[in-house]
C-alpha cells in the first residue's frame, strides 16, 4: 500500500474506537452516496491492537452508576450481541458482588436498568446474597457481601481477535489501515485556533479535510498537538470554580493470569459462569502466610479465559504521577502501555480469588508473569470527552472504559456525518466550565 498524500478522514489509532469508527463511517458515506471506505485512512504507530485494545480484559458490562454510561453501555453491548461470533464474544453476563457501603448505589443501578430495558436481577441482604452466591458455586466463602447485581447481559471478548476482526470489517468497507506511521505534529492553515488540514508523519506529510484523534492513553500527546489546554477550570456541585485542574492523569491498571484450566471454573450446573467483580470491606488475608493484606475496601474481577488459558483478571488500579516500569506514553520515542504486574498485585488477587472461591487456595505457584493490564490516561472526572475542537478534528478520549465501548465508533461517524448523537451529548468538554459533571458512585473504581 503506497503512503498516502492526502486522504478526506484520516483516522489516528488503529485500536477499538478507531476501527469501529472507520468501519461505520465508511457504511455511512456508501449509504449517503457521499463517499466510500477508500475516502478514509487510519494510522497507527504500531499496529492493529498495539495498544490497550490487544491486552484488555475484555469484559463488557453495563454496570455504570451514572445515567448517561449507563445508556452509552447498553447501546454497546448491542453491537457485541449483533456481531458476537465474528468478535469472539461471549455473553455470559456480568456480576456486581459488593459490601454494604455500595449497596444502595447499586441497587440505584439496578432500578434504572430496569427503566431502560436492560435485563438484571438484584439481590440484598447478606445471607440471601450467600444463598444465591452458593447456588452458583459450591466453593463461595467471600465475606460481608450485602448486594449482588447480576446483568444478564454482557460479558468479555477476546481482546485482540476482536479488534482484529473490526480491522477486517473496515478494510472490506475499503478502509485503508497503515502500520508502523508515527504522528509527529499537526498543521492547519491559520493559528492555533484554525482548522486541521493535515498531519505530520515519520513517512510524510498526509493532508486531510477530517482529523479523528482515538488514540487511547496517548491522547494527552495528540491533545498537546492540537494546542488544546493541558489545565482547565471546572464548575463544582456546589457553583464554585475550581482552576488549573489537570486536564490529564494516570492510573495503572494491573491485570494477570492464573494458569489452571478455565474448565475448572464453571456453575454448579456446568455452565461458564458470568465474569465475577466483587468490591468488599472484608479484611484480605494473605493465601499464602495468613497475613494481613488489607483492611480496606478492595475490589477485583475474573473470568475462566480460553484465550489467556487459564483464570483472567484484575484489581484496583493506583494513581501514577510517572507511568510505572519505565513507560512513557511519548509519540517522539518508543513507548507501550503493555507491562509485567507486580509481584504485589500477584499476591493480592490470587489471595482474593481465594478470599472468593475456595478452589483457588493454594494456587499462588500457578500465577503466569505476561503482559496484561497498563496505563490508562483518565480526564479530570474520569469519564470520556467525545467532541470536536479545532472545527473538524474530532478527538475520542474514552478515559479507559474503551474496550467495552465498541458502539461508540457508530455514534461519532454519526457525528462526523452531521447527525447529532443525543448518547453523546452528555460527554462534551463544555460539561466542565458548565458543572454539568456526572454523579460519582462509592466504587472503590475511579471509573465509577
């Protein structure tokens, strides 16, 4: 494929919100007799599924204490349902297993689920949730449980053969996909303040009448290009104005694999089970010499993974000032956000699959050292910006809950097309300098 001079859409990030939205756009265009999919490029440093998208959990749920995720989730999970086989899906469901402090935050989700059709059950109080808990595996012994939301929905995909597939759905759509192009500046015709028409490259210059940025943790870099502000101010609850907020910040997210056979985790009745997620008070002893890991709230998640070939999952991230194991997140130099989990996460989560299921006791030998997890680049209130700056360059920053949003690439090519995304609406940059924030949950996740 010859390196293009000039290209209509040119679409930077070749990861789940950068195929997804190529891949509908061009649908888009066909359909209006406007264009077609060889109107449109999408460039990547490195690679299809480089990045987060090639080593994400996979796990797709609608879990969101807040209306407008909630909403933006559900008419995702519809996408994975549409096209499960293709994108390796698996819709197993989701489970939300929480202490009492969560309890009525969740029980709050569970009621607005119900309002927009989304199929769950809600079950409360601490030997009910035992009840139902031991229903489903033999082996459950977690402690001071009081709520279990349990969607029916959702579930997890494989990671990267999902964002494989996408790549094949665009490029039949003839969407052009070019690796190994690296972004060194963005040009327009007047100031900072005009119009994109074209960006830089390490191969050349590609000239471009729309710029979509979905370049996931590297999009402080990309919005540092676009000469956007790296501190904004922000209209709190209360009206008061809170200046020189960062408009970026890190968190590292650890992920890893226990190596025993995924088939030894199913049901009672033999089934796969949902993908598990408890946030619990309950003190955390170590599986290993009984100490005493912690006694506050913590929270994981799992799943049996054919693809990872054994138990896959994760914990609470921690917040990163510097991105940790000497990654940078830096378009100019090499950079990944792949990296080895620490040995005390290792620790805490084989500990609390224990704390969990009896079966993992004894399983610390069987945690398996690979690339999993990485750093997530968060906005200021940790929920995504959708929006155009700079006229025509439409920036997705999803603030680490892309995965799970393969739907969203449909909304914005709706946007880029002229059609105004009301799914969207919430997320645009303006909400901060007008206060209209999204409601915060008692999640131990900063996600939620």
């Amino acid at each position: 494929m010859s390196f293009p001079k000039s290209t209509p859409y040119l679409i930077i990030g070749a990861g789940i919100h950068g195929l997804s939205t190529a891949l509908h756009l061009a649908k888009k265009l066909k359909a209006s007799g406007k264009g077609t999919g060889e109107d449109i490029v999408v460039i990547d440093k490195s690679g299809i599924a480089a990045g987060a998208s090639g080593i994400a959990c996979g796990v797709v749920r609608n879990n969101y204490f807040q209306p407008a995720m909630r909403e933006l989730m559900a008419h995702s999970v519809g996408h994975w349902e549409a096209h499960a086989k293709e994108l390796q899906y698996n819709p197993v469901g989701y489970m939300q297993i929480s202490s009492e402090s969560m309890h009525e935050d969740v029980a709050q989700i569970h009621k607005e689920q119900q309002a927009i059709g989304y199929e769950s059950d809600f079950i409360e109080g601490e030997a009910e949730c035992d009840t139902y808990m031991k229903g489903l595996f033999d082996d459950w012994q977690a402690k001071n449980i009081t709520s279990i939301l349990h969607e029916k929905k959702g579930g997890y995909a494989h990671n990267a053969a999902a964002i494989y597939a996408l790549a094949k759905m665009a490029e039949e759509e003839g969407v052009r996909i070019m690796s190994g192009v690296t972004v060194t500046g963005l040009k327009s015709a007047n100031g900072a303040s005009a119009a994109i028409i074209g960006v830089d490259t390490d191969k050349g210059h590609i000239a471009c009448d729309y710029l979509v940025i979905a370049a996931g943790p590297w999009v402080r870099d990309f919005w540092s290009m676009a000469d956007l502000p790296d501190a904004i101010s922000i209209k709190g609850a209360d009206g008061k104005i809170h200046d020189s907020v960062p408009m970026w910040k890190y968190w590292q997210l650890e992920e890893g694999v226990l190596r025993v056979d995924p088939e030894s985790f199913k049901t009672n009745d033999g089934k796969m089970p949902p993908v598990i997620h408890v946030d619990t008070d309950a003190p955390l002893l170590s599986d290993v010499d009984g100490s005493v890991i912690t006694e506050d709230m913590w929270g994981i998640y799992y799943k049996p993974d054919f693809n990872f070939g054994g138990i896959q999952g994760g914990a609470m991230p921690y917040r990163v000032d510097k991105p940790a194991n000497d990654v940078t997140l830096d378009p100019y130099g090499p950079s990944s956000p792949e990296f080895i989990a620490s040995p005390e996460f290792a620790h805490m989560w084989v500990s609390a699959l224990a704390h969990c299921n009896a079966r993992f006791s004894g399983t610390m030998p069987k945690y398996l050292n690979e690339p999993s997890g990485g750093v997530g680049c968060f906005t200021p209130d940790s929920f995504p910006v959708f929006d155009v700056f700079r006229e025509n360059c439409y920036v997705i920053a999803d603030s680490n809950h892309g995965y799970k949003m393969i739907g969203v690439g449909e909304l914005v090519a709706q946007e880029i097309t002229a059609e105004t995304s009301t799914l969207l609406s919430p997320f645009r940059f303006s909400r901060y300098a007008e206060g209209k924030l999204h409601p915060v949950s008692n999640s131990p996740y900063p996600w939620s």
